[in-house]
C-alpha cells in the first residue's frame, strides 16, 4: 500500500513537472512568436518604407485621363495579334525581339494601344508575359514629364507587382536611399534598378514595362540616355520585354537608327498598320449613335455620321474629342454637327492645345525669338504646307525658297513629322486637315510665332514664284520629263499655273508690287504669254490669266498706264520675235528694236485683257 502511494506520489510529482514545463514551453512559444511576429511586422513595415521612399511619379497606366486611355473594343485588331504574337516571342517570324516601338503622329492613338495593353497583359493570369511597371509621360504634367524619375518609379513599380523582385530592390533601395532622394538619371539607373535586376532569380518570369509618350518629356536631352540604357537591360536580362510608343522625333529616331541598337528592336509605324481609317470609322458608328438625341437626327441623315468619318480621317483623338463635343451638347443636333464638320473651334480646341505644344517643342520659342531667320524659315515650309494647292516636296520648297536647301525643308519636316508626314511618293502631306486650318486661324492658333497669315502667306508665295520664272526655268518646265537630276523631283506647275492664283489672294506689299512691275517690264510675261498659247492653247487657264490679277496690286504706285504701256510693247515684241523665228530660214533670233515695236499695227497682239477705261489706256 505504502509502495503503491509512494509510487502515485512520484508520478505526480513527474506530472506536475512536466505540466510546468508545458506551460512554460507554451508561455515560452507565446512569448517567441510574439516577438516574432512584432520582428516580422516591424521588417514588413521597414520594408514597405523603403518601397514608399523609393522616388516616384504617379505614371502607371491606372492614372493615366481619359483621352489617352479610350479604347473602343473591336479596333485595332490586326495590331493587337501582332502584339499578342510578340509578347509570347513569336515576332517578328524571322527574327523575335523583346523590344517594340511604336511610333505615329499625333492624335492616331499610340496612347489608347500602350494602355491597353497594359490592361491586357495586367488581368489575365494565364499570360506568359506580365506587367511589371508602366510610366506614361504627360507634357505640362509636373513629374510626368520628368525623365529623372523614369527609372525609380519602375523600380518602385516592380517591387509592388513582383514579389521575387522586392527583396531586391529594396536592398538595392537601402544603399541607393543613402545618397539621397532625387540623383541624376544614371545613378538611379545603375545604382537602383539595374542593380536590383542583376540579383533576380534565374527563373525569373518574363516581365513586361511599357513607356508612352517619350516625346512628351520635359528633358529632351537625356532622351536617347534614358533609351540606350533600357534596351541594355533588354540585352543583359533575357526575361524583360519593353513596349516604348512615342512620336518619332529627331532626339528618339537618333537612336533607333543608331546600329548598335537597331538589331534589338522591332519598329512599328502606327500609319502602316492595317485598317486604321476603318477603325475610327467603326468608332464613331458605335458611339455617335448611341448619343440619346443623336440616335432619331441620324436615322434622317445618314450621311451626316459618314460626313464625320469622312472629316476624322483616321485620326482617333479628333474622333475622341468629336464624340466627347457632341455628348456635352444634346440639343440641336444638326447644328452641332454642322459645326464639327465646319472645323468650329469649340471642337478643336483640345486638338489644337496638341498642335500648338507640337510646334514649341519642336521649334521652342526662345529660338525662334532669338533667331528670326529661324522663324522666317520655318513660316516659308507651313505656307507652302498650309496654302499651295498643287503637290509638294522637299525638293520643291527648296527650287522656290532660296533661302533654303532641300536638307533645311527634310530637317523641319522631320521634326514636325508627329503633324506633317512624307508620303510613299515623298510629298508632304498634313497628318490632318484640321492642322492647316488650325495654323491659319489666329483665334485657334493664338501664338504669333507659328501663325500663318492667309493675305501675307500668298503674298510670299506670289514672289517666289514669280522670282523663279526665267527663261531658263520655264525651258525645263518644257522639258518634263527629261529634266537634270537636281531637278527631276521639282514641281515647275506651281510656277507656271499656280503664281497668279496666290497674286489673286496675295496681300498688297511693296515687295510683290516690285516683284511684278518687274514681270511684265522685261521678257517674262510675253514669254509665258506665248508659251501658253503655242503649248496649251485649249486650257482653261489661257482664258483665265489677266492682267486683273495683277492690277490692285500696282494701284498704290500709280503704276497702271505705264505697266499697261509695257505690256502692250512686249505682247507686240514677242509675236514680232515669234514672226522672225518661224520665217527665218536658219531660225535666227530676230533683232528687234523700239522703232519695229511703234509701226507694228495695234492688232498684232490678240488677246489682251487690259482694262477699256481712259484712265487705263496705254500712252
């Protein structure tokens, strides 16, 4: 019994033990694990610190407005396979590249195509390729037109969408954080996310980062840094994939024509791309109607949504804008459409906002200011643009400018290709109509440095034309096509058809006063005379051409008796001069005098459209 008692009295002891060892193992488990999980959160909070002290700007394609983020769905099909092809490696066929540019003008929607595919590559968890950083720029927008804080926001990015890549950037982050918030553009870039990158996993999943609107970057010089050093990332890390969408301006074409970067890339003209016109087209027929008060106008007019097509031509932010207008004014419906196809400025405003920052960044104020020789040339390439009806090149401008070579006209071209491109045929030709009518408009165009005066323009155009018609230049026009190869690709019609139509227009100044009292005082007008009627006898123009086109502008002179006076002599001279010609054996000029001109009978020159009044008879 004592044993039995002894026996119970040890276990219990060994119980009583092992239950205050049990609970101070629990006490002591309690105690780690909250210590544990106070380290934890208090990493997690360091951490998330650091991320949150990562500079940054708020550039992610979830903040991007409304107008750069529209995306009618069903368009851009044919564009979005081909990216769907690149992002699984499959693209270009012969040679895949983890590199895609997109480039366009402006308003064609480069912005609406980086944004969803951003959306696209974002949802859908199935995808081999992921977004892991965005940054889209906005000129005026303060950080988001920074190209200083590019790299730290993907950095920032990246340490929020992929969680095998936080740990190291937020140790690249602690050091990076040591030497400051804000550094220059190559220290964020080594020493942040490059740095960080170069520590990820060799399985690293591929990895998307998409960048839109470089061009509207406050910086223009760090540009072609900022894009040599992502696609060496590109190079180095095999499972990072860029999509870049800008203007293909002169500072971002420089490299990518560069040939240690040209091989990585694949570029992408948003102007080739299939369908373009029909996509906004599609957009405009799925939303206009849709509109409540719009709906029973158009079911009456039909042709007024294809007159709206018509007049977007294929540019999607004049659609957008068009659309946005119309929602905002429900009542009258015919009169505000009217208005949208009359270029009406509330409509255009936005578009024109565009055109006008096109224009300052391309040709900045100060330079312009600073260089009016600059200016002067610039005005010379819009008028031609904005106010010669016939067909336009490089080469065009140049024979008619003097002042400029066809290297000048290429250069303003290139700089001003997001609104003025060069077609299959090399001829200029605005991204848009609406351009044009913007540059002429002073109330839309409201900075004086790029208006294009209508009166003034044609005055200017007038004198070149007229300055280029000699005797020489009127024989190639002749020759076409056998012409010298330095002027194989000029335009001579505008010369020979197109002079009197900018005189009929052209606002009196004294220079186009002088410029045609000296045509029609020497060779040149009998000349053109003659040859329109041996060499195009039937045409309209033979009945059109006057000596009334010229006659207002040679009012203020008192000029009229004597200028008709010698319009008179040389129409004589040259039917005299073609006489002698034409019944000279050896066809020998003849050499013709005044006292030949006075006995030549009054009928010898047929056709003169001279004024019948007194006061404008010859002396």
């Amino acid at each position: 019994m004592k044993e039995d008692i002894a026996r119970a009295m040890s276990l219990f002891m060994v119980y009583r033990k092992i239950s205050v060892s049990y609970r101070k193992l629990v006490s002591l488990f309690a105690f780690f694990r909250h210590n544990s999980m106070q380290t934890l959160t208090t990493a997690l909070e360091e951490d998330r610190k650091i991320v949150d002290s990562i500079p940054w700007a708020d550039a992610g394609y979830r903040s991007v407005n409304e107008l750069k983020s529209g995306y009618m769905q069903g368009t851009r099909k044919e564009l979005f396979a081909e990216l769907e092809q690149w992002s699984i490696g499959r693209f270009p066929e012969d040679e895949p590249k983890r590199v895609c540019y997109l480039t366009g003008g402006a308003g064609l929607g480069k912005s609406s195509i980086s944004h969803q595919l951003c959306v696209r590559q974002d949802v859908a968890d199935h995808l081999s390729l992921r977004l892991g950083a965005s940054f889209f720029f906005v000129r005026g927008g303060g950080d988001l037109e920074d190209v200083r804080l590019v790299f730290s926001t993907l950095a920032r990015q990246l340490a929020v969408s992929q969680s095998t890549l936080r740990p190291h950037i937020i140790s690249a982050a602690r050091e990076y954080l040591d030497h400051g918030g804000r550094q220059q553009m190559q220290h964020t870039f080594d020493g942040l996310l490059r740095k960080a990158l170069t520590a990820a996993p060799a399985d690293q999943a591929p990895t998307l980062i998409v960048i839109d609107g470089i061009d509207e970057c406050k910086d223009r010089k760090l540009v072609p840094e900022m894009l040599r050093s992502l696609f060496n990332l590109v190079r180095e890390f095999s499972w990072l994939y860029i999509f870049v969408a800008s203007r293909l301006e002169p500072h971002i074409q420089s490299v990518l024509i560069d040939r240690n970067e040209a091989g990585d890339i694949h570029c992408m003209q948003l102007e080739d791309t299939a369908n373009s016109k029909g996509d906004v087209g599609h957009y405009l027929r799925e939303t206009v109607p849709k509109i409540p008060s719009y709906a029973a106008f158009l079911d009456k007019h039909p042709d007024a949504l294809e007159r709206l097509v018509g007049r977007a031509a294929g540019v999607f932010i004049f659609a957008r804008i068009t659309v946005n207008f119309l929602d905002q004014h429900q009542n009258r419906p015919e009169e505000w459409i009217e208005l949208v196809l009359s270029s009406g400025v509330p409509v255009t405003s936005p578009l024109d906002a565009l055109y006008l920052q096109i224009l300052r960044s391309a040709f900045p104020p100060e330079d312009l200011h600073a260089s009016p020789a600059e200016r002067e040339r610039l005005l010379s390439l819009l008028r031609f643009v904005v106010l010669e009806d016939d067909w336009t090149n490089p080469e065009t401008v140049a024979f008619y400018e003097r002042d400029l070579s066809a290297d000048d006209v290429f250069y303003m071209v290139d700089r001003l290709r997001s609104v003025l491109m060069i077609d299959e045929r090399g001829r200029m030709v605005p991204l848009h109509a609406s351009f044009g009518e913007f540059l002429l408009d002073e109330r839309r165009c409201n900075d004086a440095l790029y208006h294009v005066d209508s009166a003034e323009g044609h005055a200017h155009l007038a004198c070149a034309c007229l300055a280029a018609m000699s005797f020489q230049n009127r024989t190639y026009h002749l020759q076409e096509p056998d012409l010298p190869p330095q002027l194989e690709r000029v335009n001579f019609n505008i010369m020979v058809t197109g002079w009197w139509e900018h005189v009929w227009r052209a606002k009196c100044i004294a220079e186009l006063e002088e410029q045609l009292s000296q045509f029609v005082q020497d060779i040149r007008l009998p000349m053109h005379m003659w040859i329109i009627r041996e060499f195009d006898s039937e045409s309209s123009y033979n009945n059109a051409f006057s000596m009334r086109w010229m006659w207002g502008h040679l009012e203020p002179s008192g000029a009229r008796t004597v200028i008709c006076s010698e319009f008179l002599k040389f129409g004589i001279y040259s039917k005299l001069w073609q006489h002698g010609i034409l019944t000279s054996p050896s066809r020998a000029p003849p050499q013709i005098t005044s006292d030949d001109i006075s006995r030549a009978p009054l009928g010898t020159v047929s056709g003169h459209h001279g004024r019948s009044d007194e006061t404008d008879k010859p002396r």
